[in-house]
C-alpha cells in the first residue's frame, strides 16, 4: 500500500518507538521522571458529523483512558481537548475556527491546556489549521486516529505543535475505528465498524479523498467483536460503513485468484470460502446473517447502504433472520435520472423503485429512509418535480433532506455557473419537507393502537418524566415511566400519538431489564 506522510513536529520525532502507557502524555522513550499526581489529567472531545465520526470519538477515548486520562464533564474542566471534526456539513471550516477562537481564550488563561484537531477537516486541510490557529498542539487525519496519544505526548514533551497526516492508513490492522481501545458511552448497544473509506465518487461528496478507498475489515475479526459485546450484555449493533452493501468486495477480489483461498474462512466468512468457485463478490448479506445469529444479539442495524449495492441476499437476509431489524436506509439523492446520472449514482429512479418494492415485498413491516439533495447544480424545476414523485412514490417513513452546498474539491463544486439560487433551493426544499412529512405522519399514523417492543434509550430530552425509545423500525417512542427505566430496558408499548417525526405511547409491561455492564473496554481482532 502506498503511503505519504506529511509530519512536522517542532523538535523530537513525532514517532515515539514505545507507546507511553504511563501517566501524564510523557513517551518511555525521553529519559525523564514520571511523578505521579493525584488528580489524572482529564480529556473532553467534541465531535462533529456523522456516526464514523462518533465511533472515531470513542476509539479516541479509549486511547486516551488507555493514557490514564479521564473523562471531563467539558471544556473548563479538560486539560486535553479534541475537536473530531467533519468536513461534511457546511461551513464546517468556519465551525471549527470559532471553536479555535473560543479554545483561545481558554489557552490563554491555561497555558497547560492541550488542543487537538483530528477527522476529516483536518485531513483535507492539513498544515492550514496550524497556520490559522498556531495554538493547536496536535493535528492528525482520518488514517492515523490510533497516533492521537503518541502525537499529544510528542507535543507535551518537545512543547511544540505537532502535524500528522497520512494518505492511507499505515496498517490495516489499525485501519478500523473498533480495531483499538474503544471507549463506548452505551452499553447495551454498540457500533461495529465493518469497512472504511469509499470507491465510489458521488460529484457532491468529499468523502472518497478523505476516507480513501473502500478496505473491508477481515470477517472473522467482526464476528469476534460482537460476541465479545454480546457476552459483556449489548444488545444491538449496528455495522458501519460509507458503502456497507459493498463490504468484502475488495476482500473477495483480492483472494479468489490465490490457490488455497479455501483456506480464508477467517477474513472472508465461512460461506465463500467453502463456495465451490472463488467470486469476487461482496460478503455483506453473510456477515449480517452470522452478526444476527450471535447469541444475546437482538437487533442489527446497518448504515449506510448504497442503492446500486443493494442485493437480493441481502434482503432474504433481514426478512429471515429475525434479529435483523426491519428498517432500510435507502438514500435516494434525487429522482431525477438526468440529476442521478449528473451525481455519479448509478441507478436510475425506476431502478431505485424496483429494489424498494422488492424489499417491501419480502421484509415484513419495513421501514424506509433516505437522504435527499435538492438544488445540485443545473437542477430544474422539472427535474425537482421528478424527486417529489419519485419521494411520494417512496413513501418514507422519514427522510433527512438538505440543500446542496458545494464541498470545495469535489466535482459538483466545479459548476459554478449552474448553481441554484439560495431562495429557489430554499422554496424546493419546503416542498419537498411537505411530501416527506405527509407519507412519515400516514405511516406513523398506521401504528396507532398497535404495541410495540421498545428498546429504551433514556430519559425524554424535553421531559424528565418521559422515557424515549425505539421501536425495531428505529422509530422513536416517547411514553411516560413512573421510575425511570434504565438505558437498554425492554418495554411492550401500546401507540397512543401519531407525529411526522415520533410517535407517543403508554407502558404496558417492562418485559427485559438491561443486563450489560456500565462499560465496555473492547479490543478487537
Ligand atoms: S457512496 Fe457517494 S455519498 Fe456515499 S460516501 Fe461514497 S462517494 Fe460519498
């Protein structure tokens, strides 16, 4: 595998030989006492974007527990923040320089503070962070989150600031957010990642140059982790991923031209490796078959599939296994074939409609979701209109809609002159809001008077009196609890209240308390 790294340290390498496992960020390899103190230097990470991001977070935690560090309750109480950061939202830069402002302000009163920035945006924009913001001690990338320790007590020893950045990842062992330390805030449900990066090349995502290449974590490795979670009480997990349909494309490809590859039940899964023909083929609906037959497992989530990936194993899947939730995250983008083609999706709507009407049709009471874009530059209004047919054709139980803004770099960002107006985009949206809304609330709508088994999550955010939870479609309950029930309790739910974007119930029974531990330290592989 190739790899480049870009790394600049004010004195020292940054590249410690030995990991320090002792206290306080001071690496075994400077020749100097440790005093132990009282009090352990407590860490605070802010995380922006999506779930990887937040499964990064709690690797990252682990790492710097795995250091002695503890968890602060936020800035003011932290001597090591780090901003995990995402260059997927807009104005993500300018998100993370008012952060940088405000840490400042917090630097100046505390010298001793360290600041980290790591994710995608530090990826993308490299040496820039330090530029604009010379206060930040440690810089790395998406590549290299398992160096966040050794890169913070490189910047604590030498007190100079520190870069690291990577173009792939230095060791496919290390590739996996869950391959290290994971430092997990739940218990009783857990994200697995699965796969890392992209091969795809969606005009509208930075993604691909972030995340680099699709690399399938080995099967077997998976597996392990989740009966490791299942043994220590978790519940549900839900396997994670840019491209999850596509997992094991690479690894399939890679081994069927070698000789013994009857021999890689480990990385591919027993089912191909037993296969009588070695295909290159992706390994998704086997490892979700074997994930939902891991005993204590009683629901498997995944996110996020790819339409053109979406297969019919797959679905025979979920609607076999009964631990496989019954919810699609199918995102459409547009409906408009012209926009489609325009985006790099590789499907058309009518095909889009095909594999949902083929999932309806065998995964009982299936709930579907997606994600769509309006306003993609040289949008018109007809091609708009297509998306609201194709969205109430759909019929979606809930959908997360944006308006497109370009990511600098990607290709869509490029057609400057085929923007769309902010108060066009920003009209179509609303409409689009509409559809959407009407066909969640006539599917939530439909629930009424049913039960529901519900898997609590916590207490209402609004309400302190009120337990939210979800249902196996992955909607979301709120019912009042006289006592409060724990995190990962299990409820039977009668429907009382229909809305677009929940649903309310009364109690009936609490048929599972929780049975996890309060943590789960979890090293994989
Ligand atoms: S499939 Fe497309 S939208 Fe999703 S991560 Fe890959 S390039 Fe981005």
């Amino acid at each position: 595998m190739s790899m480049r790294s870009s790394l600049l340290a004010g004195a020292g390498p940054a590249t410690p030989a030995g990991r320090c496992r002792a206290r306080h960020l001071v690496p075994a390899y400077l020749d100097c006492e440790v005093v132990p103190s009282a009090a352990p230097r407590r860490y605070f990470i802010r995380t922006f974007g999506c779930q990887m991001n937040v499964h990064d977070s709690e690797r990252l935690a682990g790492i710097l527990e795995g250091d002695g560090l503890v968890a602060a309750e936020g800035v003011e109480d932290a001597d090591v923040v780090v901003l995990n950061t995402c260059c997927i939202r807009e104005n993500a830069d300018n998100k993370l320089y008012g952060h940088l402002g405000h840490l400042k302000a917090v630097k100046d009163r505390r010298p001793d503070l360290q600041i980290a920035v790591g994710g995608c945006l530090a990826q993308k924009d490299r040496d820039i962070i330090q530029q604009r913001a010379p206060w930040v001690d440690a810089v790395w990338g998406t590549h290299n989150v398992g160096r966040a320790g050794d890169l913070l007590a490189t910047a604590g020893a030498t007190g100079s600031p520190v870069l690291e950045i990577l173009d792939a990842t230095l060791d496919d062992d290390e590739a996996f957010p869950s391959a290290l330390a994971v430092r997990r805030d739940q218990a009783w449900t857990a994200w697995v990642t699965i796969q890392i990066g992209c091969d795809n090349n969606c005009a509208f995502c930075i993604v691909p140059s972030v995340r680099g290449p699709e690399i399938s974590r080995p099967f077997g490795q998976i597996v392990r982790e989740v009966e490791d979670l299942a043994a220590a009480g978790t519940v549900e997990v839900t396997l994670l991923g840019q491209n999850v349909n596509s997992y094991g494309r690479d690894l399939t490809t890679r081994l069927r031209g070698e000789v013994d590859w009857h021999h890689h039940a480990e990385v591919t899964g027993a089912a191909w490796a037993t296969a009588e023909r070695p295909r290159a083929r992706p390994l998704f609906a086997d490892l979700l078959r074997d994930v939902a037959r891991i005993d204590g497992i009683r629901r498997v989530r995944y996110t996020s599939p790819h339409p053109k990936d979406l297969r019919p194993e797959t679905i025979e899947v979920m609607a076999t296994e009964s631990a496989v939730c019954p919810h699609l995250h199918l995102p459409l983008q547009a409906g408009s074939d012209r926009i489609l083609a325009l985006m790099h999706r590789g499907y058309t709507a009518a095909r889009y409609l095909e594999k949902l009407a083929a999932a309806r049709a065998a995964v009982a009471d299936l709930a579907v979701t997606s994600d769509i874009i309006v306003g993609f530059p040289g949008e018109t209004e007809s091609d708009f209109e297509r998306t609201l047919e194709v969205v109430a054709e759909a019929g979606y139980d809930s959908a997360y809609t944006f308006i497109y803004s370009p990511r600098p770099g990607t290709e869509a960002a490029g057609r400057t002159d085929e923007m769309i107006p902010a108060q066009v985009a920003a009209e179509r949206f609303e409409r689009l809001r509409i559809v959407v809304e009407r066909s969640a609330l006539a599917r939530h709508q439909a629930r009424l008077g049913r039960t529901e088994e519900i898997l609590v999550e916590g207490p209402s955010k609004r309400d302190a009196g009120v337990v939210s939870g979800r249902t196996a479609q992955g909607k979301l309950v709120h019912f009042p609890a006289a006592g409060m029930l724990p995190a990962g309790t299990w409820a039977d739910v009668r429907i009382t209240r229909a809305a677009p974007h929940f649903l309310a119930g009364e109690l009936l029974a609490v048929t599972c308390r929780p049975s996890h531990r309060t943590r789960i330290p979890v090293v994989a592989g």
